[in-house]
C-alpha cells in the first residue's frame, strides 16, 4: 500500500489504541505508536485455520480500532444470517435485521463499498467481508460517538479484507479436511476380514482435534487353509495425499497377497510397485502371517516397528523382526521371522504413534509398552482399551493405528500338512 494511505490511517486511529500517544489534534504525532497499533490489529486476525476464530478476532480488533461495538453477519447462500462473534456492548448495533436488509439493499456483496447510516440516533456501519470475487458476510459497527469517518471506512474495510482472505483458506482447509476424513473413515470400516479362527480388533485415532488424517492404516487379509495375513502401513505424511497413496498401498497390497507369497516376497513386490511411481509417498509397513492350525507365526518388516506378544500369564514382550527399508525406496532386502503362537497368546501391531513421545528415545517407548501387563484371559478389546489408556495414545502427536489378534480355536478344525 502506498505510504499516505497508511499515513491517513494512522491518523484517525483512536488514541487509546495507540497505547497512550499523546500527540496533539489527531494528527501524525506519535506515528511510529499509531502505526504500531495498526500492525497489531492487523496480525491479530487470521491466527488459526478456523473461521468462527477469525470472525472474533475481526470483530474485536474493528470494535478496538473504531470504538463500540462490532458484529459479522454471514453469508449463507444469498441471505445474510443473525449476528455472529459480537466484540463490543452489543446495544451500540443495530438490529441484525434491518443491518441484513441495509447490506442486500446496497447491493451487498456485490458492491463492495462500505455503507454508513443512522439507527437510533447512533451511527453504524456496514463492511463487505469480501476477497476477489469470493463474498463471506458483512462486517456490522456502531457506536455511540460521531459518524463513521471515510478513513476509518476504509481502514475498517482493509481489516475486512484481510479477514476474508484468511476464511477463505480456513475453508479450504476445512474441504480438505473433511474429503480425507471421509476418505480415511471410509478405508478404515471396510477391512478385510479374517478367518472365524482368528479374533481381531482394531484402533485408530487421529491426532489432534483439527488434525488432518495421516496415512495410518490396518488390514487382515484371509488366505487359504484358514490363514490370515495381518498387516499395518504408515504412509509419511499427513492430509488427503497420504490417504491417497495409503489406499494405493492398500490395493496394492490385496492384490498382492491373494498370490499367497510369504510376507517378505509381499513386500518386495509392494516395494517394486511404489519405487515404479515418482509420486508415492514411502511408507513402512509390518506383515504377520498367521497360521492357527500350525500355531506359526510370520512377520516381516520393511522399515516398521516390531510387533508385540501378550503371552499367557498377561506380560509383554516385543518379536524380533529382520530390518528392511520402508517401501518405495526400491532397496528391497526383506526377510521374514517365525515365530510359535499359541491359542491363549495375544499379538499386537500399531505404528509409531502409539508409543513415540517428544524428546524420548524410541527403545524408551518401546520398553513403556512391553511393561505393561494385562489379565489374563482378556478379550482383543479390552487389550486395546488398556493399551490406548495406558500409554495416553488419545493425546498422541502423531497419528495411531494399532491391532490385537488372538487364535480362537474352533472345534472340528482339522490341521492342515506342510505342503
């Protein structure tokens, strides 16, 4: 903006807001404080990505500035809703309805000038809250003193602006948001489910109350001769890329594991398919075969945390897992690991978040959840329930996916042979 346009509003901010200018006749004495006070109106709007927040933070930096009393009324389809994020003595503004029918009247928002008339004997004043062609509502003031100047008009109406621009990114974010939201809920009420022998249940809670849905996933994969293949995936990242490519690393795998190959081959070829695409993310990834007849166990890793076994007496202790590289790096090098499971033992997989904490070493983390211990006989729900209370995984920083599984024998089973 050029410098007598901010020189004009720094004239008639009002003094108290210039934190104690005592310069005389309005003018330009004490500019640097006015000018202060302008910046710090102007930055105290669009703090977070939420828009009832930046209305309140319009409203109370155009009630500080101008005096009174200031309220925002929101656009909704081409009518203009009540009032909304009042700042000020709400008895300085006008009735909402006639401010509404003043504003469409003038041509609201088409128009973009800001309209001043009288209520009451009070003056008030009406401001697009508007960006470009994008039309969010309008700024309503009052106040008991003297009219609107055409400075603080314009001033009021640059406030406006700024605030229309930062709502139009909060719903872009919401959009967002809301599109991976549903693509992730989505993903996560249609796992695979596995054979009757085996029971399994499973968590994920997203971080944070406003947090973008990461690349968390899960899955049980039902295999031949009453086999189950268990696998979570954490995709790097957060938002609706994440959840892009965790669905293509959830095809991918499906696809992939019907061939029945033992977990390291599965991830070589999951490894193959995502190095082959410049744009997928990496992701690590935890396999676990399962096989209750034989009472084996099969893991493999590529780049992942290793799982967990809730043995008979209700103590923990983690499996060891070969080490591969997260997949899409084309590296390659997995191995597998077995392992004997028994029918009263219980397995878990989650990914980082359920155990990593700021500024505490991973093999910290991991020995907090081997030492947890459990009743025995507790059902795969109840494990959960005592894993995420536990180790506070609903406050997590990052993103938490976690699986129990047990063997549930089934009578008239008939154990398979080695092939």
């Amino acid at each position: 903006m050029g410098v007598l346009r901010v020189r004009r509003w720094i004239r008639f901010l009002p003094r108290t807001a210039a934190h104690g200018d005592r310069g005389r006749g309005g003018g330009l004495d004490g500019a640097p404080a006015r000018l202060s006070a302008l910046r710090a109106y102007a930055a105290g709007i669009g703090t977070t990505l939420d828009e009832a927040t930046t209305c309140g933070e319009l409203t109370r930096a155009a009630a500080g500035l101008a005096g009174g009393a200031a309220a925002v009324l929101r656009r909704v389809g081409g009518t203009l809703t009540g009032y909304a994020a009042i700042a000020g003595d709400p008895g300085a503004l006008p009735d909402a309805r006639r401010a509404a029918a003043t504003a469409l009247d003038a041509g609201f928002p088409a128009d973009g000038t800001p309209q001043h008339w009288t209520h009451g004997g009070r003056p008030a004043l009406c401001v697009p809250l508007a960006t470009g062609e994008r039309h969010y509502g309008v700024l309503v003031c009052g106040r008991d003193a003297g009219p609107f100047t055409p400075a603080e008009a314009e001033l009021l109406a640059l406030l406006a602006e700024r605030a229309a621009s930062h709502i139009r990114h909060a719903r872009a974010y919401e959009r967002v948001s809301r599109t991976a939201g549903d693509l992730q809920r989505a993903l996560q009420a249609e796992p695979g489910r596995p054979h009757p022998n085996l029971a399994v249940a499973i968590r994920y809670l997203p971080a944070g109350r406003r947090a973008l849905v990461g690349g968390d996933w899960c899955e049980a994969v039902r295999l031949h001769f009453g086999r189950t293949l268990l696998v979570v995936g954490d995709v790097m990242g957060h938002g609706l890329e994440a959840a892009v490519d965790m669905h293509a690393y959830r095809s991918s795998l499906r696809s992939i594991a019907s061939a029945d190959l033992p977990p390291h081959r599965v991830l070589r070829q999951l490894d193959d398919i995502a190095a082959a695409e410049a744009d997928r993310r990496p992701a690590t990834c935890l396999l676990a075969h399962v096989d209750p007849a034989r009472r084996r166990l099969t893991v493999a890793g590529a780049g992942h945390l290793p799982p967990a076994l809730i043995t008979r007496d209700g103590t923990t202790r983690l499996l060891p897992v070969p080490v591969g590289p997260p997949l899409g790096t084309g590296f390659g090098g997995y191995e597998s690991a077995t392992h004997t499971l028994e029918g009263d033992e219980t397995l878990v997989l989650f990914t980082d978040g359920l155990v990593e904490r700021r500024g505490e070493d991973i093999d910290s983390s991991l020995r907090r959840l081997a030492g947890l211990r459990f009743a025995p006989g507790a059902t795969v729900e109840s494990v959960l329930d005592t894993i995420v209370t536990r180790l506070d995984a609903r406050r997590a920083e990052d993103d938490v996916a976690v699986l129990a599984a047990r063997v549930r024998p089934r009578r008239g089973t008939v154990a398979a042979t080695d092939p």
